[in-house]
C-alpha cells in the first residue's frame, strides 16, 4: 500500500479542480527509493509540457493536470488527466509496486478523463493528450480537429 495521507496532496487536488486558482498540475514522488510514501513535490500553473520537464528518468511518480483546449472557435474544454511516470531508469521493484499503488493514488486523485502512462517527456506532448482527450470526450463540433 502506498501512503498517500500527506494532506498537502488533497491541497493541492483541490486547487487544480478549482475555478479559482490558477494551479494547474501536481507532482506526486515518493520519499526515497525504498519509501511506500508519496509526497507532494511540486505544483505549477503551466501545462502538461511543463510538468513534463519535472519528470526524471530515475524515479517513477505520479501527476495529475488540468489540459485546457478549444472545443471549437466560440468555446474551449477543460478535463484532467492522471500521469503515471515510469522513468527509463527506474528499477524493477519499483515498476512492480508502481501499479499496486496506483489504486491508493487513484482515492486521492479521483476524477479525471484519461490516464497517461509515460515514460519520457516525448509521452507528454500537450498535443498528444488532447487528441486522447477529444477521443475520450464524446461530442466533438470542430470535426477538423480529428483529422
């Protein structure tokens, strides 16, 4: 099991999910290589590509974004998105507990759209995710935006 109580995590969950701040993600590490415990490591107010800078090769983590797109020229769509970052370097006892833990995150960080499994920042490119995001969304009135 993963500890995942720290309640700056909920803090921060919060923040994103609001109208009223102007955060946009949330980086999730654990304390050390051999800790259950995830802490919250950083928050900003970019996107998706900047969390991605935040994201390092040897530790595996967890994020949570906010991804604002255009719905069509009169209207725009926000939805959230759960990162769970597996570094290239990451080793294999940790990928192992990475997904057993994932069920502990997921009660903290409860709705989102999509999940994202990546593992270099290439996996995180903003256009990527929103075209996951669109598929995922239902009604689409731009269809120029499939295509």
């Amino acid at each position: 099991m993963a500890d995942v109580k720290d309640p700056k995590i909920a803090e921060a969950y919060e923040k994103i999910r609001s109208n009223n701040d102007e955060t946009t993600w949330l980086l999730l590490d654990y304390e050390s290589d051999k800790s259950n415990t995830l802490t919250l490591t950083k928050t900003g107010t970019g996107n998706i590509e900047e969390l991605a800078k935040e994201l390092q090769p040897q530790r595996a983590s967890f994020a949570y974004a906010k991804v604002r797109y255009e719905n069509d020229e009169h209207s725009f769509r926000e939805k959230f998105v759960l990162v769970i970052w597996i570094g290239e370097e990451v080793k294999i006892m940790r990928r192992a507990k990475v997904s057993v833990h994932l069920a502990d995150v997921k009660s903290v960080l409860k709705a989102y759209s999509i999940e994202v499994s990546a593992s270099t920042p290439s996996d995180l490119k903003q256009d990527d995710v929103v075209t996951r995001l669109r598929r995922a969304g239902g009604a689409n009135y731009d269809r120029s935006k499939f295509d």
